[in-house]
C-alpha cells in the first residue's frame, strides 16, 4: 500500500476535479461517507456560469456576481473566479464534456437569476452537475483510491498541522487515515432544514469537523434559499431549477397573479435572496405559489430530469403550473481559505462549498457553485503539485483519553433540528427567534457537543452532534450580523449597514468555546 500523498473528504465536483488534476502525480484517497455518487454536485441542474459569448466580457460575470452578493465579496477572487474559470470551462470542453448546443451547434447558453446576459453552459438539458460527474468519473478510473462509507469523524491534528483523518467504518469501528495533505471537500449544510434542495447527508458535518479541529470559519450566517423547490403535500420534492424561468416561466399566486412584477427589474430572474423573500412573504399572508411554465417552449425536452420529477410525484404538467415553496440551497460562507484553499491550519485545506472563499458575497450568483468549485479545486492542485513533499514519515496520533460518556439520551432528532432551523434561521430572523434556537441548541450541553468524540456515540447520535454543531454556529453568527444583507434577512435590521457590516466577515474558531467555558 503506496502512501497516501492526499487524502480528500468528500466526492463532488470540487473533490474530483481536484484528484483528477492531483492524481498526475500523487497518490490520492477520497473518502466518502456514501457511495461515490451521492453529492449535491450530482443534483446540479441549470449548469455552470463563465463569460464564453462574444457579446460577454467577464466584467459584466464581475459586476453581476458582486451585485447579487450584495458587495459582500472577496473581489480579487472573484476576479479570479470568472477569469479564470472561462478557461477552465474551456478547458473541459476540449477535453470532451459535452454542452447542450443550439440548432446551428453553437453552445446554448442559458439564463439564471442575477445575470444580465446569457451565460449558463448547461449539459443533459438539466442535468449539468451529472454529466460533469460521469465524465470526471470516467477520467479517474482506477487512477485514486476511492473508500465509500465511512464517515470522517475527526481530523487528526498534531500541533496544529492536520496528519490524517478517523473515520468511522460501516461494521463501527473506527479506522485512521494519513497523509501528507488533507483537503474538505464535503459540501455545505442544507439538510439542516426541513425544506432544502441537498442530499439528505448534506447537514453541515464538514464544518463541524474543521471547528471541532480548530480552522476558523467565517460568514456562517449566509445561507441561500433557492425560490423553487417542487411542493407535494406539504413536502419538498427537489429542484426546479432557476434556468426554467431563464426561459419563460414566471412566479403566480393562486390568483394568477404575477407575483415579482414591480418587485425587482429583473422580474422573475432577480437575485435568488429577493424572489425567495418574496414568496416566503406570500406563504405567510396564505397565498399558494406557482411556477407557470406555459410560456417555456419545450419544457419536456429541454428540462428532462424536472419533468419526469413532477410527473412522478402526480405533477399534471399540461395544467402548467408548478406548486413551488422556497428551500435552503447554499451556504455561502464556510472554512475560511486563501486563493489556493489553504485553511488556519496546516495542510488543511477546502474546496467546493465547504469552504469560504469569500466568492459569493451574502448571496451566491446562480450557477457560479460548479464554477467556484472547479477554479479553486484546480488552484489548489497547481499548489499541491508544486509544493515539495516533505519526508514520508509517519505518524502515530495518539487519541485523547476518552472520559465516561455523557447521557446524552435527550438529543433531539433529527426532524426536530431542521424545523427549528427553518423556522428560527430560515428566510426572515429576529433577535428573540434566533436567542430561542441558541438557548435550545444549548440546552444539549453544548461544550459536551463540541468537545464530544466519536467513540462515545453511536452513528445516528453524532450526525445529531455535528448538526447542533453547525445549527449553532449559524445561529449566534446571524445574531451577531445585526443587519440585513443579501441571504440573511433580519426583521428588527432590515436594512444593510454599510459602516459596521459590508465586507465584515464573523469568524469562528473553536478556541471561543474554551473561552466560554473558562469564563
Ligand atoms: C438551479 O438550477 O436553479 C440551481 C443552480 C445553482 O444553484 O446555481
């Protein structure tokens, strides 16, 4: 068995583009607490954003990304990313993804959103995050090492350099990992609500597992509802992607009535934190909400995976109109890194939307994710592959002692977490909403749920640990931001403070829980 030169957490886009780049050279292990497959990368519909019209420029990608950020953004990565990205998309096209292209084989270029022009390459019609996947897939063949289902549970830290990663195996026993350089690529949060678009292992365990390591993170308090998400009897069933109203359907009430004209210029395609707003206002005065796709020439053929979604679920698709409500999709902020995905600690790294690049601002540009993940999983590599490999030593972490495990018999489960976080942490927050959910988080014995350890809990228990974890860490961060900005709406700060807020990220960092305890 070689050694491992780079072990990655986690299997989407941003966590293949990086092994395929990496696997040149190094050994590589992804470990992947599912199969291979389940990611949120997979369930990417409406397709990537990069400035390849003539009639673009990536200034124009600039200004639309900062905007719908609401100024919040990092902009020399920003710049990075659409300047960049273009010719990492590019890139990909030469080496044989294949776009959707129109009638006379030019690529299509789709509409999202927050973007003034054109600029969505999408694949599969919608099914963008798939293709990219498959082809990544079938690039890798046998190239890395690939270890499904086992659960990171503990970075493996040694004076504050990360050595290697614990995980817990499918028969619960635990197994240790090592390597030279250890990269999180483990997705965002959204199955922490009741109401999401993500795969329902996506619930935040990355960013418990950095903080409960020592990394800082930062602008937790972003989260992004994406406006459409198809409703069943009183349930979420999936995405529709934003790309059906790029070409032509628009929001309506029961009534029939258009419910973002006179809202925003952009109508229907206003930055995602003001349509889901919009329609969560609606919701709350009883309205029903609808996607009316009558105008969308083709939808069958264009939107494949959307339709045969409704159809399956008893979605009358001649009757046009979609029954909608809005659902989290998007953690803007994460473990917080430099340009090349460096983290606080060393040879920790992170990618793909468990990292905070600072890209996204308050509020992620529609199909800017597959982007972001794909330009710092290749800057990343360009480090990694230039970097000179230190001696190949190993090393022999030595657990702390495990003191008598605490009954933790009264852990909530895990519906109970996601409706609280949807209704105290959702669309629209409130000071006494969000001290609620704080002092319910803390009634669980937080310091006990920070400093817990795996080997003391059963599977189900520390997936109810690592979400009290991150619930928390987005609740007392949007308590601090006292403001409302891009995705984060606060009922008694709804308006930005440019002084006190904008570029003003609120870091978090295991070290404040000692502080708490001392204090
Ligand atoms: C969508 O297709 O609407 C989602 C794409 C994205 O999140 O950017």
């Amino acid at each position: 068995m070689p050694f491992t030169d780079v072990i990655i957490i986690g299997s989407g886009l941003a966590a293949l583009t990086a092994a395929t780049r990496l696997a040149e050279d190094k050994y590589v292990k992804i470990i992947t607490k599912d199969k291979a497959t389940t990611c949120n990368s997979i369930l990417a519909q409406g397709g990537i954003a990069a400035a390849i019209s003539p009639t673009d420029t990536w200034q124009d990608h600039y200004e639309d990304t900062l905007q719908a950020g609401a100024f919040h953004n990092n902009t020399s990565h920003v710049k990075l990313m659409v300047k960049t990205g273009r010719e990492y998309v590019e890139q990909f096209i030469h080496n044989g993804l294949s776009f959707d292209k129109d009638e006379k084989g030019t690529i299509h270029l789709g509409r999202e959103g927050g973007h003034h022009k054109r600029r969505i390459l999408h694949a599969g019609g919608d099914a963008t995050g798939k293709c990219f996947i498959d082809f990544l897939h079938d690039k890798l063949l046998d190239s890395i090492s690939i270890v499904e289902q086992e659960e990171a549970v503990e970075l493996l830290i040694v004076n504050n350099r990360c050595v290697g990663v614990k995980t817990r195996t499918l028969n619960n026993s635990f197994s240790y990992h090592y390597a030279e350089h250890i990269v999180l690529a483990s997705g965002g949060c959204g199955a922490l609500y009741s109401f999401t678009s993500n795969a329902p292992t996506i619930v935040g365990d990355g960013l418990a597992l950095a903080y409960r390591a020592g990394a800082t993170l930062a602008d937790l308090e972003f989260i992004q509802f994406h406006p459409t998400m198809l409703y069943v009897n009183g349930h979420v069933k999936g995405l529709i992607s934003e790309a059906v109203r790029g070409e032509g359907a628009f929001l309506v009430n029961q009534a029939g009535k258009r419910i973002m004209q006179g809202i925003h210029k952009l109508e229907d395609l206003a930055p995602r934190d003001i349509v889901s707003q919009t329609i969560h206002q609606a919701i709350l005065q009883g309205e029903k909400i609808y996607l009316n796709i009558s105008k969308v020439k083709d939808f069958q053929e264009r939107f494949p995976t959307i339709a045969k979604n409704c159809k399956h679920h008893g979605i009358n698709l001649s009757d046009g109109l979609l029954p909608i409500v809005p659902g989290a999709h998007f953690l803007m902020g994460g473990v917080q890194t430099n340009s090349k995905g460096q983290t606080s600690v060393n040879k920790l790294y992170a990618i793909g939307e468990v990292a905070h690049t600072g890209v996204h601002g308050a509020n992620r540009l529609a199909s800017n994710s597959l982007l972001e993940g794909i330009v710092f999983a290749n800057r990343l590599a360009d480090y990694i592959l230039q970097t000179p490999s230190s001696c190949k030593k190993s090393f022999m972490y030595i657990d702390e002692e495990t003191t008598k495990p605490r009954d933790l018999s009264t852990l909530p489960s895990v519906d109970t977490i996601q409706n609280m976080m949807m209704k105290y942490v959702g669309i629209t927050r409130s000071e006494q909403g969000l001290h609620q959910i704080i002092e319910w988080f803390e009634s669980f014995h937080l310091s006990s749920i920070i400093h817990a350890k795996p080997e003391q809990h059963t599977k189900s228990e520390w997936q109810v640990i690592n979400m009290i974890t991150a619930g928390w860490l987005i609740a007392t961060s949007a308590l601090k931001r006292t403001e409302s900005r891009g995705s984060h709406f606060r009922e008694d700060y709804p308006k930005e403070n440019n002084k006190a807020w904008r570029r003003h990220y609120i870091q978090r960092q295991r070290q404040e829980m000692l502080a708490r305890i001392l204090s």
